[in-house]
C-alpha cells in the first residue's frame, strides 16, 4: 500500500532533541518510497488549531506522529473526524501507547510501516471536558506530578525529574475529598485508563484493552506516606488491583466534582479544574 499524501506532526524537542535523528530517518524512507508529505513542527501554542486548520485544507490519507504521547494527544484533539489513520513513530520520554502498539518491533520496522503490508487496529478515543484522550486520565497524585513536572524547567532529563516529583509527591500530597458519579470519597488518586500502562511504564489498568469502548476505573482511597511507598512497586508491576485500598471497575463513564480545583492531566498533559465529566467519543485507526 502507498500512501499518497502524508502529513506529519512532529515534535522536534521530545526527548531532549533526540526526535531529530528519527525524523530525518523517517525523511529518507519517505522520499525513497516517492510518498507525496507535508511538515508540521509542534510550538506548543495553538497547535490543535493549526492541525486542524492544516487536515481541514488538504486531503491527507495519513498522518505519521514522531514525538511522545503529548505530541499524540495534541493530534487527536486536531482531527476534525476519525477517518484518517494514523502511525506513530515513538520519540517521547514514555511511549506508552507506542509501547502496547508495537510491543518489541524494532524502531526501524515502525519507521517502515506505512509502506509495508500493514494492519490498522481500531483504538478508543475518549474526551474529558471537551479534550480528548486516547490512553489514560489521572487524577490526584499523579495529577500533581504532571502538574509540577510541566511547570517547572529542570537541568536534569525528563524521566529524572520525574522521578524527583513522584518521591515529592508520595511525601506530600494531601489527598482531596471529592465526588465521583455522586458517592462522596477521600482519595489519593483516581485512573481512568483506555490503556494498561502510563505514565513511562506504570501498569495503572494492567487489564485494560484500546478497543473494548471501556475504561478501566482504578481508585486508591486516602492512605498513609508508608502504605504509598507500599503500593508504588506493585503499580509498576500491575499487582496492586486486590490491594485493601483500591477500588477497580470497568466504566464507560464518569463524572468527578470537587470544592477546590484538582490536578488532573489527560495523556499526560495537565490540567486542574473543580469538575470533571469523561465519556467515549469515537475510535481511530493507527497503524500497526
């Protein structure tokens, strides 16, 4: 299969700068190949809009992602309808979409894809207050962390000071009474995950699937600083769904109201509002 008109979005800034040396190699096959493409470098600012503004004036038969899941998430909320299939070429600091995509394919063979006999797998898109997700929302102390780790500039690497913050956050954070789909609830962190993993790794739904029009509901009640230390390993793992303090469900929606702002993120990109309202909207193919 050739694709005849191909648009890419691609984050030049995800992993330090390191995206740089996967595009020019994804450049090289496209031009081998003879594939009609379009560029466009992420800024941060207005992006969805320019993505939209940019499918909106140009027939696209596919649109190749290089970047992390932010890059992803910027995206999909820039699809004006769900009838252009999309590739993603992992070159974030996490990669956990890329991750449950494409399990062990080499970087090389992603990179090819497009121009290979490919599948295409339908994935769930969700939206929370209009904003679309497409792996996991994060409530509470991880909310937190996105937060923090989006707000503040670090010397040191992405993955380490994000590290630094969930140490940070283990210590500190004060759990927040809250109301989800009307019962009335302390709690340290909710996940609403389309996805097993997120995060860079963490196994927050490890029997999530992308494709079953759920999300997969995981509550960790208030605890204590040393029950916290308890439960971070085995969330990495995927063995804390039994654990005394944690609510797991399967949902197709959910509706989370606060008296104080709650910090939330969506993909991991954040955001901090008193209510929140998640709901299936609609799937995408990507590439696989």
């Amino acid at each position: 299969m050739k694709f005849k008109n191909i648009h890419i979005v691609y984050n030049p800034f995800s992993q330090g700068g390191k995206s740089v040396y996967l595009f020019n190699e994804y450049l090289t096959i496209i031009r081998k190949e003879g594939s009609p493409f379009t560029i466009f470098e992420t800024t941060g600012i207005n992006d969805v809009k320019t993505i939209q503004k940019n499918i909106a004036s140009n027939s696209f038969d596919l649109i190749s992602i290089i970047g992390g899941d932010g890059t992803i998430n910027i995206t999909i909320n820039g699809l004006e309808y769900f009838d252009i299939p999309l590739h993603i070429i992992p070159a974030g600091t996490g990669n956990d979409l890329a991750r449950m995509l494409y399990g062990n394919l080499e970087i090389s063979d992603i990179l090819k894809l497009p121009f290979q006999f490919t599948k295409k797998v339908d994935i769930d898109i969700w939206s929370c207050n209009q904003i679309r997700f497409i792996n996991g929302f994060g409530a509470g102390f991880d909310g937190a962390i996105a937060e923090k780790t989006q707000s503040k500039t670090f010397l040191l690497s992405s993955k380490t000071k994000y590290w630094i913050e969930i140490v940070k956050q283990i210590l500190f954070y004060r759990s927040q009474k809250v109301e989800i789909n009307g019962k009335k609830t302390a709690i340290f962190m909710i996940a609403a995950a389309n996805g097993s993993d997120y995060g860079g790794g963490f196994r927050v739904a490890p029997l999530a699937k992308l494709n079953d029009k759920k999300l997969e509901y995981v509550e960790c009640k208030n605890i204590p600083t040393l029950l916290r230390l308890y439960y971070l390993p085995l969330v990495q793992a995927g063995k804390h769904l039994t654990q005394k303090a944690i609510t797991y469900k399967k949902i197709d929606e959910l509706t989370i109201s606060s008296n104080h702002p709650l910090p939330a993120h969506l993909d991991g990109e954040a955001l901090c509002e008193k209510n929140y309202h998640i709901k299936w909207q609609n799937q995408v193919q990507i590439l696989r």
